[in-house]
C-alpha cells in the first residue's frame, strides 16, 4: 500500500504556488519555512468526513476546493494573509481519477489565494480529509471574536442561506437555475480573505459564518460577554432564496438565520465607523449589511424589521434566541 | 452532535502548557501565535487511522501518547524544538472514558515536551487522528534528510526492533517480561528530541526511523544522492530481542532492520566526527550506534560483520537491498 499511496502525493507536489518564505517543501520529515519579522501566525485546523460533512458522491472537484476553502475562511476571519497548508488525505483506495479532481479543486484554490501546500499524510481508511493552515498577520492586528462593544453596529458579508437551500432542496424539482447557484455556494465556498484584510483595524470583532449566522454571532457574543440585538428581516438572503421559497415560509428565515456552510463574514464595527465600512464594501466589491447592535448584557433579541418579535422554525436554533 | 462534541474540547483546553509565544490559543477561529526572530519554524503533520495503523482495541491512553509521539519524532529529526500542536479527532461517538485516557496519554507528553495544544476540530466518524505539530529551530540549523557525503559515518540511536517484536508476537505466550518492554516501545514510543537538537551542526543528514531502518535509511541516501554499505550485524538491537528469537532466525534482522515504528533517529556524520558523536551520545544519554559508511552511487549494500552479503528474509524489503 505504501506505493501505492506514495504516488498519491505526486498529484500534490507541483499543484501550489512558489513561495519564498518555504525553505523546505515536501520530502522531508517536517517542511521549514520563515516567519517576517512583525508579523504573527495564524493556525487552524478543519476536518470533512465523507457521510458527515458532504454527501459521499460529491463531486471529488469539489471537495478538494472545500476542505481548503473551509479552512481558508477561518483565516480571512482573523485577517490573516493564507501561506502554508498541509493535507491530511485518509482514503479507502488510491483512485486516481478521483485524486486527479480532487488535487484539481485544491490546487486552483491554493494558487488563487497565494498558500503553498507544504506536507500531508496520505493514509488508507475511511474517506477523512483534515486540513491546516497558516496565514500572517502584523502583529496584534488580527481580528479575534472577542472585543465587541455595546452599540457596534453588527454586519455580515454577502447573502446568506444558499447553501441550506442546496441541501434542503436537493432532490426537489424547483427553480433550476436558482438552485443550481445554491448548490454552486454549497460545493466551492468562496472565503472572504481580502474582506478579512480590508477589516483590520476596523472590525472589533469577527468571525465567519459555518455554523449558520445566529450559532456563529452567539459565539461572538459570549467571546466579548455581550449581547446582541437583531433584525431578521435585515439579514441579506442570497439572492437565489427569493425564487425558492416564499417570505411567509419557515425557510425564508432558517435558511439564512440556522443553515450553516455559508462561509460568510459577520462583524462588528463602532457606529460611527459605518462610512469606512462602506468604503470598504466599495474597494472589495462585497456587499456588508448593517443588520443589528450589539448590546449589554447576553443572549440574541430577534426582531422583524416592525418590531415585533420573531419566533424561531423548526430550524434547530430555538436556543440560539433570547425572547424579550 | 455539536453540543456533545464541544464537550470533547473540554478535555483538551488545559492539558498542555503555557507558552508565552502564544497569543490566542483554542476557542477562536485560529490561534495566533510568535516566532522569535531568526528562527525557521518546522510543520509536520501525521494520520493514524483505527484498524490500520493501530489495533482498535488499543489502550486509549497509548494512542493519545503515540498519535503526539509520532509526529514529535519528525521535530527531532529536524533538530527542532517542539512549540505548538493541534490535533482533529474523529471519533464514532463522545466516549467520556475513552477521551478521558486518550487526552491523559495526550496531554502527559504534551507537557513533557513543552508543547502546547493550541487549536483542534472535533468530528463524528470512524476513529481517524491528525495531528501537526510545529517546532522552531535556529534560522539555517535545521537537520534534513539531504546532506549526507560518501564517507560519513552512519548512526542510530537506541535499540531497534521492539516494536516489530510486540506487533509479531502479540498473541504468543513467551517471556513476558520482555514482551512487556517490546510492547511499551510500541504503545508509548519516546521521541528522541533531545538528540536531535544536540545533533545540530554536527549531522549531515537525519531522518527518524518510522518506516523501518533500511527503507528509511533508504531515504535519506535518495534525498543525498548516494548509497551506503551497512553492517547488519552492527545494528543494534533493542535488549529484549535477545530473549525472543535466537540470532539464526531471520526475525533477528528483519525486526530491526525492516520492522518500523521504532522512532529512533538515524543520522550521518563526518567520519572526523566520531568523538563529537560520542560526546553527544553521552551528555544525552541515549546509546548513538555506528553502522554503516555512506558510499558513492546509490542503493544500500548489507553485509554481515564477516564480509559476506546479506540475503534479506521474508520481511518484505528485499527491494532496498542492492546485492553487490
């Protein structure tokens, strides 16, 4: 097996970009690479289990872009620049088909956003793909989600709730170009790193969005010991929702608030800081909507944009929502 | 899933030490962390898998030490100095006993080594663990597999074979006491990191011993362009061998030689070097055994301590033995 696997790792040595801050690549017991003075690291680490985390028929492209992109999202939500990753690919046979798409979907993504592959394991077993990854940042710029203050204003990238429609609706014979672009967020997530950069020194907190917006800014919340208050009519819905699903319906509000997976986004930022927000709206040409504050105290207030209180679906997220 | 999985990290927040490079440790979207100037940092990052790499029923505390261990043998075999590790656990269920153990194994050689465990993702799949592990050493001083030069003398550290040993003779009711040993430098391999920091400048080429000496021997001669002559007789044997199989038997090379999951280093050194090499051995206390000499050319030529060749058993790794 070891052979066989050996050969797995040619479909990834040659598949990221130069990078001279990599003394040392793949081949050797550890890869070596340098660190600018005045900058910190920023390290995370994610796993896809097929069954678990996809569907196992995934389109192996796409979960090459995924497992990267997953991880590169926690990066931009820390502002940091992506530099190095290394793949951890448990596989039950060596099916070269399937690694050439796989290495496909990784590597497109790797050069696109600058991070250099620079080890990995590749191992026998059930389908597991674990990604690390690293990304630079001047010291004590990065973002964190602690530091939300009471009256910051709170705004998330993009539309949100596409990918819950994907899986929602995935055998459903509905709108099929709307769909089709729900699925299109679903399989190749885009991380918001420039967005990240552009936030540095702005945002006072921030994360991005893989549980769904409510459990995500929850975490935020308890990170800075505060509240928030929110109108779930502000929240931006991708734009596909609105072919999908009409406003009166549970989803048009689970999707969105509970359905994970987006990979947006969410920040905070003082009030008064509400034009630099824009300009940077403007510079990275990603849409930042303004759709709640924070507040003393703890736990989410959902409102509609009217005022009265929302209710939660059967989404799951019941818990998330303080009613007041 | 979530709730039950968050309680897992919980097991793992306050096992390992305090750094003061780190700046941000679990419970953002990544940690942050510090390089001191000058220094290089090496990444590892090793799978092992349930049913492939280690028997399910496996102490859990024993996988806990290992799935650590083993990546920290990459560390020494760089020369590096073990700082951050982070670790995604796949597991089937939220077993509290299980995590319990494992994080016990974990977190014993965590603090030994002075890493800390900065960052993780929790999973529900068949039992897969990951870990990276990051070291910093001295910008230029780092040890590779490259480097070795037709003359230098070969070394191992330690004893070889054990772990083959205990693998081999798992169900067979021999002398227990030295079944025992061999069964412990299975379960809880020590990494050699010590050693490998002290072989800084003085190794021409390191490589730690997971594969099996002569494919890892093997190796290091690819990465250096060369070959190496190498007595089979001079390799040394981890002391319990010789109460579990007589010296005729071809499992009294084929344990040491192609065994595995040894975690010893094998290093190369200028000839001239011999007494540094000594003075290494003994300020480390760790037993440094020379074997072999690195030759032009390529491929590994075994010999026995009379001059004749060595004909490989059945262990499977005739194909790293050039006969001459």
């Amino acid at each position: 097996m070891a052979g066989e696997f050996d050969l797995i790792e040619r479909y990834f040595a040659h598949l990221s970009p130069v990078r001279d801050d990599l003394r040392l690549g793949i081949g050797d017991d550890a890869a070596l690479v340098s660190v600018p003075p005045g900058h910190d690291l920023a390290i995370a680490v994610d796993t896809m289990v097929a069954g678990v985390h996809f569907p196992v028929d995934t389109d192996p492209q796409a979960i090459g872009h995924k497992a990267l992109a997953v991880n590169l999202s926690d990066l931009a939500a820390m502002g940091a620049e992506p530099t190095w990753a290394l793949l951890a690919l448990t596989l039950p046979e060596a099916d070269e088909a399937w690694l050439a798409a796989f290495a496909a979907g990784f590597g497109r993504l790797a050069r696109e956003s600058g991070i250099a592959l620079i080890g990995g394991d590749t191992t026998q077993g059930p389908l597991t793909i674990t990604v690390t990854v690293h990304g630079r940042v001047p010291a004590g710029q990065a973002l964190t989600r602690a530091g939300a203050q009471p009256g910051d204003a709170i705004y998330v990238s993009g539309g949100l709730g596409a990918a819950a429609a994907a899986l929602a609706l995935r055998e459903a014979d509905v709108a099929r170009d709307a769909l089709q672009a729900c699925r299109q967020r679903l399989d190749y997530p885009e991380p918001r790193l420039a967005l990240g950069r552009a936030l540095r020194g702005l945002a006072s907190a921030a994360i991005d969005i893989s549980d769904g917006l409510l459990a995500d800014l929850g975490h935020l919340c308890r990170a800075g010991g505060v509240g928030a208050g929110i109108d779930v009519d502000a929240v931006p819905r991708h734009p596909a929702l609105a072919q999908l699903v009409a406003r009166d319906d549970a989803a048009w509000y689970d999707w969105p608030l509970a359905g994970g997976d987006d990979y947006e986004l969410c920040f905070t930022a003082p009030a008064a800081a509400q034009s630099r927000v824009e300009a940077v709206a403007e510079s990275t040409g990603i849409p930042l909507t303004r759709f709640g504050e924070i507040t003393p105290g703890e736990g989410l207030v959902c409102r509609h944009a009217d005022g009265s209180a929302f209710r939660p679906g059967a989404g799951g997220y019941q818990h998330f929502v303080r009613q007041s």
